[in-house]
C-alpha cells in the first residue's frame, strides 16, 4: 500500500445501501488494520434497510440486530449520507474519483413477475407493496389494498409469503402494541378477509419457510391453517430430500403440513389453505380481480433438482386479492455492469466484473442481494460481506497509489446540487422523534412515512 499523507491517511471507501450487508461491510472493514474512512450512502433519510422496512412489526426480535449496526455509526471512521441517490444525485464515476473504493450493497428492490394475463389488474399486487405499506415505507405509504375482498391468494411458500399472510389474518388487537404503520394498522381493522389461500407450484417438502416461520401461522388465536392430505403424501424423489441430513427444515415443514391436513374444523374467523403442485396461469377480472387459475403440477427429476410441469388440468378460484412473493431481483445503476438475466451485478468474489471482458473494474465491488441474488437470513451477509472486504484489502496495493478526498468532496458536490444530505446524527433526532411518538400509543415507534416530513423535522 502507498503511503499518503495528512487526510490521505486514510483509505476513503464508499458503501452504497445501509441495510444489513452495507452494514457488515462497514463492520469488517473498520476492524481491519487498514486506516479506513468509510462512507455510507443511502437513498432514504433512515437507515438498516430491510430490517427497518421489511421484517414484519410482529417479529421484533429479528431487529436486534440494529443495536450491532447503530455501534457500528459510532465509529469515529464512519459516516453517514441519507436522502442521497446513487446514479440520480452523483454518478458511480463520479464517486470512482472521491474513493478509493466502492461497495455496492443497494439489494434487489423488484419483485419478480409471474408473467400472466390480468397480472397488473388492481387487486394483484407484490409482497414488496404490502410489505412496505404495512412498516411505513415511504415508496408505498401512498399504495392502497382493498381489505373489504373476503379471499386473498399469495403466490409463494417462503417467509415473505408468511408475513403477508400473518398480518392479512391477525387481529388488529395482536398488532397494535408493534411498530406497525397507524395507516396501515387502520386499514387492517375494518379487512374482511376470511380466506387466505398460500399457493406454491412444488410440494410441501420444497417449500421454503423456516419451520418457526410456518408454525406461527398455525397457532394464530381464531385462525385455522388448512392443507389436503393427499398433497402432503411424498414420493420416492421427496423421501430423498427428506432423508438428507443438511435438510431438516424439510421434515419439520412436512410434520407442520400433516397437522394442518388432520386438523379439526373449528368456529375459526379466517383460514389459511395451504395448496401444493399449483402455478397461476391467469387473473381473471374486468375492473379488478375476480379469479385466479391454477394449472396442478407434477414434479419430475431428481432429488434437489424437481421441476413443477403443468398437467394440463386446471381449476379457477374466485378471489379479490392477488400477492405475489415469487423472488426479487436487483436493479441496474447507470455506470455500473448488470447481468439482466440474473437480476445481479456480475462479480468474482465480490469484485464487480465487466462481463464484456470478463475483467473486474478496478476499485468497485459488491455484497448482499445484489451479488448473490435474494437468498439468506439477515445474518448471511456477514460472510459474504467478509468475502467482499478481503477482496479489497488485497487489492489496496493498486487502489492507493493516487489520493482521494473521500467524504469533504462528495459533501461539497452535494450541497452545490441543493442535495440536503442526512447525517447519522439527523437520523438520532428521527429515531428519537419516533420513539416519542410511539410512546402515545404503546408502540415501541411511530415510524415518519414520508420522506418531506423527515427532512422538515431537521430543519
């Protein structure tokens, strides 16, 4: 590494996202030997990402993990830069002449389609939309689902799927207490939903929940969960999957099922209907969702490697509400390689490659969704985010050979573009403001759902 000297000193590194693999990171490289100043940026005034937006008000155990990131911005090398877009407010190559390094850890914001007639019908919607709606996402605090429908359909058989169906069948009671939106809380509280169907196009051992997760959908006071007994039985291919000792989860899912199968009817208010070997192949409607299709699958294959084909037969199931939570996929930055296909940033362990040349761009460098795609539990980042910093620091060498000025630079550039940026001391009077005004209510916050209000409280 070269020697620099004064406020050259340090390795000026920018981090782009503040969910959990920004923040891991962020973490790795401040607990390096290196002199590092790092940077974060995020387009929101709010930082911690998904675990802010995206785990579910009645899981608030999984946003622990915030306390680790909030001891990570008290770093003396850290840095905070909120309300601050990438490739709209500053270019990539733009920071590229600021920093010596660039982390992208921006995750996959877009859901997947489904790719059928009557998809963009109103009445079919994305887990994404309903998931921000309900924890006070400024990009959907305006979106709007009409509860008054009596049956919903998820498309979908992982833990996203299972927070959208846990909060369509709660009652408002059992949220109240959480950090949930009071819009959304409001809404929820004149639903009529009765029926939720969670559909997936493979069997109950390929399904994706994590057993805690499926669970919980059983044991929600005045819900029944529900599955076909015949859906549940296995074949020789399943049996193998079951068998394989790296695959527990499976079995723990299946015993779920098989209880939700030989379960007693009850006087339950709602009930969840869990389908197996069914993919959607139409929305049905003239104004507004009425129906959805289903073709029935087979699987074919080998064990771990099962496809879903369509059997020809299909069935229609009357409906007001379509969610479809089917996967994500990331989203290109001007100025930065993309592979279209896989909804990633091409990269060879965690430098970003020109996939035209098949070299990786000096000084760029990727983590979290937008490297591997939309797998894992918060705490996966870690590791990869760990993979990305080594791959930096062994490229120091040929990173540091000419200074940067880091964060004084893009600060100035920002203000001469009338960018009013949100420091991680904004963000305490935020979160602080919002502590109080949860307290009002008994919730642990009342988050601020709109991007103006947040900036007009710092002014």
């Amino acid at each position: 590494m070269s020697q620099l000297s004064g406020e050259q000193e340090h390795v000026h590194i920018a981090i782009v996202g503040s969910g959990p693999s920004g923040f891991y990171a962020a973490e790795a490289l401040l607990r390096s030997d290196q002199n590092v100043a790092v940077t974060m940026i995020e387009r929101l005034p709010t930082p911690f990402g998904l675990v802010r937006s995206g785990v579910a008000p009645d899981h608030p155990k999984l946003k622990q993990s915030i306390l680790v990131y909030d001891r990570i911005t008290r770093d003396e090398n850290f840095n905070f830069l909120g309300n601050v877009t990438v490739g709209r407010d500053v270019s990539v190559s733009e920071l590229q002449t600021m920093h010596h390094a660039i982390i992208f850890a921006n995750g996959a914001q877009n859901d997947r389609h489904m790719g059928i007639q009557g998809e963009n019908l109103p009445g079919s919607h994305t887990a994404t939309e309903f998931v921000g709606w309900y924890n006070g996402h400024p990009d959907f605090r305006d979106r709007t689902f009409d509860l008054e429908q009596e049956v919903a359909v998820i498309v979908g058989h992982g833990n996203v799927a299972a927070d959208v169906c846990r909060i369509l069948a709660k009652s408002v009671d059992e949220l109240r207490h959480t950090d949930i939106a009071e819009h959304a809380l409001e809404a929820l509280a004149q639903s009529r939903i009765k029926k939720i169907h969670v559909i997936g196009r493979r069997g109950p051992v390929q399904a994706k929940f994590t057993p805690k997760e499926l669970r919980e959908l059983g044991e929600i006071p005045g819900v029944r969960a529900c599955a076909d007994q015949q859906e549940c039985n296995t074949a020789e291919q399943c049996d193998i999957e079951l068998a394989a000792p790296t695959n527990t989860a499976a079995g723990k899912n299946l015993t779920l099922f098989l209880s939700y199968a030989g379960a007693a009817p009850t006087g339950a208010v709602r009930s969840i209907l869990f389908q197996f070997y069914v993919s959607p192949v139409e929305l049905h409607g003239t104004d507004y969702v009425e129906a959805i299709t289903l073709s029935r699958n087979e699987l074919t294959g080998s064990a771990f490697s099962q496809s879903a084909i369509s059997s020809g037969v299909t069935e229609t199931v009357p409906c007001g509400l379509v969610f479809r939570s089917i996967g994500y996929r990331g989203e290109p930055i001007d100025g930065l390689p993309f592979d279209v296909k896989r909804g990633v940033v091409p990269h060879d362990g965690g430098r970003v490659v020109d996939d035209k040349v098949g070299q990786p761009v000096p000084g760029l460098y990727v983590t979290g969704w937008i490297k591997r795609g939309p797998s894992g539990i918060i705490g996966t980042n870690r590791a990869d985010s760990i993979e990305t910093v080594e791959s930096i620091i062994a490229d120091l060498g040929g990173l540091t050979n000419t200074p940067k000025p880091g964060l004084a630079a893009l600060r100035a550039l920002l203000a001469e573009r009338g960018i009013r940026t949100v420091s991680i001391e904004d963000w305490h009077t935020i979160d602080a403001k919002e502590i109080e005004r949860g307290q009002k209510s008994g919730k642990p916050r009342e988050k601020f759902t709109r991007v103006d209000e947040m900036l007009e409280l710092l002014s």
